[in-house]
C-alpha cells in the first residue's frame, strides 16, 4: 500500500517582500542578515551541532531581532524568528552562553540598577552599560492627560494586570496608574495573581523549556484567580499571552483557549471611553510603535485619537533594536537598529518619546539624543 504523500512544507518564493520590511537589514545593508538569507544560513548552521565558539554565539544572537515583521509580510508563511529561536535552542553551546549572558548581564543588573544609574551622574554614549543603566531610572515627563469622564466598562468584572518584568520591579508606579483607570471603569484590580515572566523573550532566545514553565506557571495563576479579564500595558506582554492560546505547554482545551484570547486585553483599548483633559505638551509627542504590537496597535490608535496631544505616531516601521538576546551579544548591531530609528523620526531636544512596551522603552531611554525624554504613556497620566 502507498504511503500517504506528506504535506509540502512552504518554501520561499523569493518574492522579496520581507527584504521591504527586515529592520536589521535596513540598518546594516548586510544581505547575509535578511530573513530569506537567514533561512538558507539556518541550514548551514544547523549542520555545526555541539558547542559553539564566540563567533558562533555572536552569529546566533545577532542573526535576528524576533520583530515577527517578515513573518507578518510573508505570502508563504515562513517564520523567520521562529526558525532562528529554534537554532539558538538546538545549540547547547548557545542556551548555556544565553544563560549566562542574562544572569550575569541582565538579572544581576536589576535590583538596585536605578539607584545605581541616578549616582553615575554623566550620561554615557548612546547604547554604553551607563546610559543602560540611567536607563533604568524612571523618567519624570510632565503630565499631559487627566481622566475627566469615565463611561464604565459593559463587561466590568474582575480586571487583574500583568504588570510584566520591567512593571513589576522597577516601575510600579504604572500599576497604580492602570488600577486607578481600571477602577475610574468600574472594573475590580485586584491584586496580581502569581504571575512570572510572559515568556516570549525566553522563547525567542531559544530557551523553550523556560518559556514553557513561564507559560504554565502562568496559566496556572489565571485558573487560580478564577480566569478573570487581564490587562496589560505592556505591547511585548501582550503578544506573548495572545500567544499561549494555541501554545501546547498552556494545556488549554479549545473552550478554554476561547476564553484565554478573550480575558487578554491591552489597557489602551479600555481607556477609549475616556474622556481626557489634555494639557499642550510643551515640545512635540512622538510614539514608538513596538514591533509586536503589530499593525494595529491599539496604543497608537488610542494615542492619535486624543485631539490636542497631536502625537506624531510616526509610520509604524522603526525598531528599538533591542531584540532581546540580540542587544546581549551583538550590542553593534542593536545600536545600529536603534540609530536608525532616532535618524528618522528627527528627535529634538525637549521632545517627549513615548511607547508601551518595557523591553522598547529601556533601549530607547539608553540611545535616545540628549533631552530627548523617553516615557511609557501611563507616566503621562495624571491620577492625583
Ligand atoms: S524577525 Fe525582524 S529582524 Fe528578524 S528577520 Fe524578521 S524582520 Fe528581520
Ligand atoms: S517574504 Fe517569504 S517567500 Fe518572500 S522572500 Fe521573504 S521569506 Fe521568501
């Protein structure tokens, strides 16, 4: 008997569209970093299995920012960052320099790292271990909005956030801001359940075990709390939970991934029966749309439809460059990216650059120009 033909696995048609959109290509012009390049260089990487010397390490983590933007362009489909996060995890050699890059690089910088960053006193090149670490110091912008008017939520309930990483330890501040909104909707905060990390930076690193702890361990807090709504000012946060819905290590059955994908909620989108006072900013607003809040951002639109900010809101095509294990072992290439995006959205000392997405807003307060102030847009919010 025949055995039954197995399915064609796409292929790339050459058609060039994701060469349109490939950040790390438009900021170093190296044809070896576009993503149909990448494809064929995974197959040759795939063929050096065991451990990894640092030229290989470098290889791997500066062969893609995980932007997911040739994904999303891609007619056949092809996932680029998925591609390259599994030939980072096929590498022992590059899980345990992953490791041990963000223990001692990133984890190990934290704690205590924004009172560190307010003694150093000097403001260090774009992209140097200084000005990462002033980086860490919450801004203080001028407050621009002040809810007015609430229109109470239909479907007000149980709310809890996830405050993600960089919320949860180091700017708590944008937690009592999204629970006074949250309560101005009639939605209950309550506490945070025992959330952990969303995950998506471990999986794009190629640490698939962690990301699938981090994504039971939060599911399981979820089912805890009674599968309540959960918001999230977070753009990178939120794609990640989006992602548990079809994400095997979740354990949900279908009903329960329906639910899932309704609970999850960016904030942004719950703010738009708000009324905001809106004071003139005193330089221009722009907005950094993060790579994985996707084409239709729902901070960018919240932030356009409030007359009187005039946020330039930009076209949507800029990377930070941070590309989480990217910015740790080719910190040339995530400066480039980054370079590239001041360049064009023209900054200006005294302009306001905002965004929603923690990872964006480190790496954009750690390269932007000189008085040039970098700020989420929950920092804007007065709530007095
Ligand atoms: S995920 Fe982003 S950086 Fe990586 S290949 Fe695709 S477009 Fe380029
Ligand atoms: S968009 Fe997809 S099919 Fe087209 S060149 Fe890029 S990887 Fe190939």
């Amino acid at each position: 008997m025949d055995s039954p033909a197995r399915p064609q696995e796409p292929q790339c048609i050459l058609c060039g569209r994701c060469l349109e959109v490939c950040p790390l290509l438009a900021a170093t012009g190296r044809e070896e970093l576009s993503p149909r390049a990448k494809l064929f260089l995974l197959q040759r990487l795939g063929a050096a299995q065991g451990a990894l010397d640092a030229r290989g390490v470098e290889r791997l983590a500066g062969l893609c920012l995980s932007c997911g933007r040739c994904s999303r362009a891609c007619p056949q489909r092809l996932d680029v960052p998925a591609a390259v996060a599994r030939a980072r995890g096929r590498h022992p050699g590059f899980t345990a320099w992953a490791w041990k890059a963000w223990i001692g690089g990133a984890r190990a910088l934290w704690p205590g790292a924004a009172r560190l960053g307010g003694l150093l006193g000097t403001r260090g090149a774009p992209g140097s271990t200084a000005r990462r670490l002033e980086a860490l110091v919450p801004a203080a912008p001028r407050p621009l909005l002040r809810p007015e008017a609430f229109t109470p939520c239909p479907d007000a309930g149980k709310t809890v956030l996830f405050s993600g990483c960089l919320g949860r330890t180091l700017r708590p501040a944008w937690a009592r801001t999204a629970e006074a909104l949250l309560r101005g909707l009639g939605c209950d905060p309550g506490p945070e359940p025992g959330w952990g990390c969303c995950g998506a930076t471990l999986g794009h690193a190629g640490l698939a075990a962690a990301h699938s702890e981090a994504v039971a361990r939060n599911v399981a807090a979820w089912r805890a709390a009674g599968r309540p709504r959960v918001a999230t000012f977070c753009a990178s946060c939120a794609r990640g939970l989006a992602a548990y819905a079809t994400d095997p290590a979740a354990g949900f059955d279908p009903a329960e991934a329906a639910a899932w994908t309704r609970a999850v909620t960016p904030l942004s989108r719950l703010l738009r029966s708000v009324r905001f006072a809106v004071s003139p900013p005193q330089g221009r607003v722009l907005y950094h749309a993060p790579c994985h809040a996707g084409a239709d951002d729902p901070d960018r639109a919240w932030l356009a439809s409030l007359a009187g900010l005039a946020a330039d809101t930009g076209d949507g095509r800029d990377c930070c460059g941070l590309g989480g294990i990217m910015q740790l072992g080719s910190p040339d290439l995530s400066r480039a990216v980054a370079a590239r995006l001041w360049q064009r959205r023209a900054a200006l000392p005294g302009d306001l650059m905002l965004s929603g997405c923690s990872g964006c807003l480190t790496q954009l307060a750690a390269t932007a120009p000189g008085g040039v102030v970098v700020a989420h847009w929950l920092d804007c919010i007065d709530i007095s």
